[in-house]
C-alpha cells in the first residue's frame, strides 16, 4: 500500500509559515500595545501621588511646580493616548491578517483531510476486494 500524499503539501506548509508569521507580529503589536498601557498607568500613579503630595504642601512654590508637573503629566498623557490609539488600528489590522492567515490554513487542512479520507476509503476497498479474490481463488 503506498502512503498518502498531499499534493499542496508544500501550499499548505506555506500557509502555515504565514500564519505563524502572522502570530508573531501580532504578539508584537499587542506586546507594544501594552506597553503603551503601562506608561499610561504609570502617568496616573504619577499623578496620584502628586496630588497627595501638592495637597500636603503649604508653600505657593511646591504647588507651582507641581502644577507644572500636572502640565507636563498631561502632555504626556495625550501622546500615549494618541499612541495607544494608533497600536490599537496596527493591532487589528495585524489580528485580521492572523485571522485571514488561519482561514486559509484552515481550508487546506479541511481539503487534505478529506482527500485522506477519500484515500484510505479507496485503499480499505482495494484491500477487501484483494481479500475476495484470493478467498475466491481458493475455493475454485
């Protein structure tokens, strides 16, 4: 009996090479998302504690400067936010290519199966009718 072979093996195999490529540089939008996440919630502990500490403060100079420091917080807080929204877009363009990816992994894989199935149906009858011929020729 010879072995099954896949004749888009090597289209599949391709497939499959796009579709990891496709998982890692979706883990490396995600991963760059977060990052972006982080340095916002970082800038929102920053604040937090300023305010604990401007509160505190009697002296008209501290609350100058950390008013500036609000100012500067806030600036910062805009650039991540506009950031963050641009990692959000490459995040789900790269998440619809990983999608696409396994969509057409997928159909290969669903058309080698069947072709594998079909195989092995063809090769189990080509097998019982051997059998009928050699039981056959042994009665005649």
């Amino acid at each position: 009996m010879k072995r099954f072979n896949f004749s888009l093996q090597k289209v599949l195999d391709f497939r499959e090479f796009e579709k990891k490529q496709a998982e890692a540089e979706l883990g490396k939008a995600v991963a760059e998302e977060t990052k972006i996440q982080n340095t916002l919630d970082m800038i929102a502990q920053a604040h937090a504690s300023t305010v604990r500490t401007a509160d505190e403060t009697k002296d008209v100079g501290g609350l100058m400067a950390a008013q500036n420091y609000f100012r500067l917080l806030n600036q910062q807080k805009e650039e991540a936010l506009m950031n963050l929204a641009q990692a959000q877009v490459i995040t789900e363009e790269k998440r619809e290519a990983m999608r696409e990816a396994m969509k057409n992994c997928k159909v290969l894989e669903n058309l080698r199966d069947k072709r594998k199935s079909a195989w092995k149906k063809e090769n189990l009858k080509a097998e019982e009718n051997e059998i009928d011929d050699i039981v056959t020729a042994k009665w005649n």
